[in-house]
C-alpha cells in the first residue's frame, strides 16, 4: 500500500493562502491532488494542513484530511521531512503501515502522473535505493557561475570557468514537486539528498518554483503556453 501527503501549510507570508490560491482557474493544490489521484498509485492521499479552510479545499478536490497538523509543525522553520513523518506516523496508528510513501509539494501545478510513477518504478526495481524524487537540469553551467562582491565579480569555479560549455558535466537541481521513499527509510536518519536516492528527471519546461508574485506570475505564463501548445498538437 503507498500513500502520498500533501504539506500545506495555511500560513504564507509572500503569497497569503498560496496552496488555495485560484491558479489558471482553480486552487493551487487541486493540481497537486489531481496528479495524485490521476496515478492510480495511492491509497490514500493526505493532505497535512494547519487550517480549515485548506483542509475545505482539499476534500473538495478528493483528498483525505484525517488530521489537523499540529502547530508545533506549522511554523516557518519547520521542513518538509518532519512533516511528512508526522502524516506516516498518523497512518501507521490509525489505519495501516505503508510501503511507500511520496511526499508531494502544494506548489506543483505542472506535476504529471507519469513521472510519479516513474518514480515509484525506479523504486521498486531498485530496492537497495531508499527514495526517488524530481530534478531539472540547470539551463546554464554552474561551473561558471560567478560571485559579486566589493571589488567586481570572481568565478565560484575558477578551475571551470574558461571551459567550453560542452566540457563541462551537466548539473541538477531539485524540482520541488515529489519526493518517494520507503516508510522505513523516511522514519530512519537516511538522507535524501545522498547516494541514497535515484532522480527522475523533468523537463525544464515543467519546473517552476512558486515562492514570490515574480514566481506566481512566470509559472502562469508557463502553464498558460504549456497548455496551448498541448491543446495545438
């Protein structure tokens, strides 16, 4: 049996009640739980919230709210992987002990049920692996990156920074949109950025990080042309 929590805090201090927020025509976490719902993968899909009003948009759009989160876990220090141990922790108690569980963001409206299984495949064929989670692929070198300070700029990677783009290693970063893992490996001390994990790589036309109104108004604009050209093909 898998499960997916979905963390969606009532608070946001740069965006108010983001993860309810109406984006292209519906909440932002409608998205998320579509995704989910539209895998197959899941028995239950929980969202983790500390506020009603989240919890009323969730069970609309067909999620289980079977807590309200705690509020020593609601607060803006608090990170993801407590969060989602606090939702398996609950299920293990009340209803069962899952195999997997995938940890989805509220903030992932480009999310698509293919990759979620890719995910939770590359698990199950790779036992020895703990956890499988989205990443895109830098669209610039980071190898020549640069760093601005008081007298001009210097490169982070003076070794790199004259190499041609095509000597250089491509570089990922994490997408921000699902994290899988075993039950066990989420309750031990195993880390998932490590050599614990497997990536599932997304196209950079599919990741968006949804912070700031700068942000909300990109991932807009990217959706809005996403879906045109899906709907033109």
């Amino acid at each position: 049996m898998n499960i997916a929590i979905i963390p969606a805090r009532g608070g946001s201090k740069r965006i108010p009640l983001k993860n309810v927020k109406i984006f292209a025509g519906k909440p932002l976490i409608a998205y998320s739980i579509d995704a989910a719902k539209t895998s197959g993968l899941f028995d239950k899909i929980i969202v983790s919230t500390d506020s009603e009003e989240v919890a009323e948009v969730a069970k609309a759009y067909g999620a289980d709210v079977p807590f309200i989160r705690p509020q020593e876990l609601s607060n803006d220090v608090v990170g993801t992987r407590p969060v989602t141990n606090h939702g398996i922790k609950f299920c293990i108690e009340h209803f069962y002990k899952p195999k997997f569980c995938c940890c989805i963001y509220a903030t992932a409206p480009f999310l698509q049920a293919k990759f979620l299984k890719q995910g939770l495949d590359s698990l199950e064929q790779q036992s020895e692996k703990s956890f499988a989670f989205s990443v895109t692929s830098f669209p610039f070198p980071v190898q020549r990156a640069l760093l601005k300070n008081q007298a001009g700029v210097a490169p982070m990677f003076p070794d790199d920074i004259g190499k041609r783009s095509q000597d250089l290693e491509e570089a990922y970063h994490d997408a921000g949109q699902f994290y899988w893992g075993t039950t066990d490996a989420y309750l031990s001390n195993r880390k998932i950025f490590s050599q614990h994990s497997l990536p599932v790589v997304l196209p950079r036309h599919l990741v968006q990080d949804i912070d700031t109104p700068e942000d909300w108004q990109r991932a807009e604009l990217m959706f809005k042309a996403y879906v045109q050209g899906h709907h033109s093909e």
